[in-house]
C-alpha cells in the first residue's frame, strides 16, 4: 500500500524556522510530483509548494515565497520543507501530496502534521 508520513511538526516561535519531511513507500517516487498543502481551521487548503520529479523546477505559493524551500530526494524517497521567518499565519495542518507525473487523476496524500506558530 502507499503511504506518505510527515514528520517534524511542532510548536515554534514567530521568526524561528522549522523542517518538514515526508517519506514516502509503495509507490514509484520518482514517477510523482511533489507537493506541500496546508489547511487553517475554517479556510480552504491551499498550496504550499510543489517540485517536478527531478527537483529541477519548484514553485511556491505567494504568501511564502522567499520563505520556504521545498526540496526531494529521490534516493530516500522523501521531500522536505524548510519554513524559515514562520509568521503565525503559517499556523496549519500540513500535508503531502504525491500526483503521478503521467497520470495526473492518481494522487495521494499524508495524514498531516500540525505546526504551530506562536510566542
């Protein structure tokens, strides 16, 4: 079965910085787009950042941009965020997603892992 398993969520201060990983089985990681949502309580879930199968191009959601770095390793079957200058705003749940580089309709996703921003 496929899974996607975030880790290192947490509690950080306004300013302080955090890492992101998520690790991913039971599927082809170097065939899948990689992707970072969040989701506040009461909003929608938006796009964090998303990185092509070889890392070569990424893109980024406007309220992060200079930020956050998404980044994989295909050889570990991971990709990670790095969050730096987090804001209370960044305070969410956040989740993996893999979409399938071919087949675009097979998509998975992580359970989630809360990050909380906040003095």
């Amino acid at each position: 079965q496929v899974r996607l398993v975030e880790s290192g969520g947490g509690l950080v201060q306004p300013g302080g910085s955090l890492r992101l990983s998520c690790a991913a089985s039971g599927l082809t990681f170097s065939s899948y787009r990689m992707s970072w949502h969040r989701q506040a309580p009461g909003k929608e879930r938006e796009l964090v950042a998303t990185i092509t199968r070889t890392g070569g191009s990424t893109n980024y959601g406007d309220s992060v941009k200079g930020r956050f770095t998404i980044s994989r390793d295909n050889a570990k079957n991971t990709v990670s965020l790095q969050m730096n200058s987090l804001k209370p705003e960044d305070t969410a749940v956040y989740y993996c997603n893999a979409r399938h580089w071919v087949a675009g309709t097979v998509t998975y996703w992580g359970q989630g892992i809360q990050v909380t921003v906040s003095s």
